[in-house]
C-alpha cells in the first residue's frame, strides 16, 4: 500500500523542508513560512498518521518518509527544521543521509534511544489508556494538561492554535500499535555521524527530558551550537514566533 503525505510548497530559492511535531500538522509552520518563504523554498507537510496524511499499515520510518519527499521533489542539500518528533526524525535522516543535508535545525527535539524519565513515560501510558478505554476526546485533554504544554497555554500568542492543533488530531497513533521500524543502532549512539552544520534550539521552560537531550545533542554533534529562547516552553516556534525567526534566519544567513 502506498501512502501518499500531503506537502505544500511555498516560495523559491535553496530548499527548506520543516517537520512538525507529535499531534500537530504542517500548520505548525504558519509563522516562519511568512519571514522564509521570500527568500528560500519552503516545503513542509503532515508526517504519517497526522494532519491530511493517513498512517498506513506497513512499516515505516519518519526519516524513510522523508527521504521519500525529498526524492519526490527532486531536492539536493536541504536544510532541515524539525520540531520534537520532527527533530528525532531530522536527526536519523541526517545520519543516514549526510550528504542531503546542508544544515540542521533542532527545535525542542527527541532522540532515538534517550532514556526518558518515568514520569514521561507514565504519562504517555496513561494517555493511551484514555484514547482507548474513554476516547480521544479525553487523550487529548490528558495530553494538553502535560507539563510541555504548561507554557504554551499560558501564553496568549500560542494558547488558541496549540488547543486548535491538537484537537484535530485523529488519535491514531494512541488507538492502534504503531508499525514504524526502529532506527538501529539508535540516533543517540551515532550522532558524530551529523556533519551538517547544526542549530539546536531549546525553550528555557521545557520540560527536563528535553534539557537533557538538548545538551547531549550540542555534546554529541560536532560544532553545534545551542541557544535558548527566554520564557519560552516546548513549541518555541509558536510562543516566541519574533525571537526564533530571528535565530532561524540569523543561523541560515551564516550557510554558505
């Protein structure tokens, strides 16, 4: 069965691709395809199982998926902006294709193979019981009352979109068993494999998983820099959309 991922394509000039995170959709984006799209290619779409692009049944990979569009588009050297799952994503594309990236962006990321605290995966857990025994309708609240989310809703320029864009969410992926394929060994054992210049970009009010992460990705890749948004939580792209615009395109800007 092939599955087809919806994408869309705004403005010309060197290709970025930008890849959302869990329970959102490419609308995550809105704001920086505003200040990009002038001067660069911007594409960005649903990943499998969110937003207009259905999961499937076959194994999978996030970073196979990608592959996929960048083929499809016939894209060389992108520059790749990922956001939590799109990060981890980012990531393993970037090890297994070092030579179709020019640059990385990493925004409040996961990682393959980060040991997360019991506290995360609790509540995780307790999420997909609730899709499953009560509803999505009640997965979704669960997931929207996580500490990640603690600042977004509390700031009057995210709070709308964030509730907006988790309610759309289908749920799937908490209803039925995911068929995507490891990524072995995990990103986190190959990460000196990034030759790509590389941004990692963390809201000073995310959770503590995601300060973990974010200092053993800047210890792990070579020359990386991280810098951290003010005030900001785990979707720092929507609560401080002015501040890390500025940063994307000052970091872009530094590409050779």
């Amino acid at each position: 069965m092939t599955v087809n991922l919806h994408y869309d394509i705004s403005g010309a000039g060197d290709p970025i691709v930008l890849l959302h995170g869990f329970a959102t959709d490419l609308h995550l984006w809105d704001d920086q395809v505003q200040v990009l799209a002038p001067k660069y290619r911007v594409i960005r779409y649903d990943l499998r199982g969110f937003g207009r692009s259905p999961a499937g049944a076959e194994p999978y990979s996030h970073a196979g998926d990608l592959k996929s569009i960048v083929d499809q588009l016939g894209l060389s050297r992108v520059v790749l902006v990922g956001l939590s799952l799109g990060g981890g994503a980012a990531i393993n594309f970037a090890i297994e294709h070092p030579d179709a990236v020019r640059a990385l962006v990493l925004v409040d990321s996961t990682l393959g193979g980060f040991a997360w605290s019991q506290g995360f995966t609790t509540d995780q857990a307790a999420i997909r019981k609730a899709a499953i025994d009560t509803g999505v309708d009640a997965a979704r609240a669960k997931w929207l009352s996580l500490p990640i989310f603690g600042p977004a809703l509390q700031n009057s320029t995210s709070a709308d979109r964030v509730r907006a864009q988790v309610g759309s969410y289908s749920g799937w992926h908490w209803l039925n068993p995911d068929p995507g394929r490891p990524f072995t060994p995990p990103a986190i054992q190959r990460l000196g494999a990034i030759t790509a210049p590389t941004l990692i970009v963390l809201g000073e009010r995310d959770t503590p998983d995601f300060h973990v992460i974010a200092s053993t990705l800047e210890q792990g890749i070579a020359g990386a820099k991280k810098v951290t948004i003010p005030g900001a939580g785990h979707i720092a792209n929507l609560e401080a959309p002015e501040k890390f615009n500025e940063i994307l395109l000052g970091f872009l800007n530094t590409l050779a």
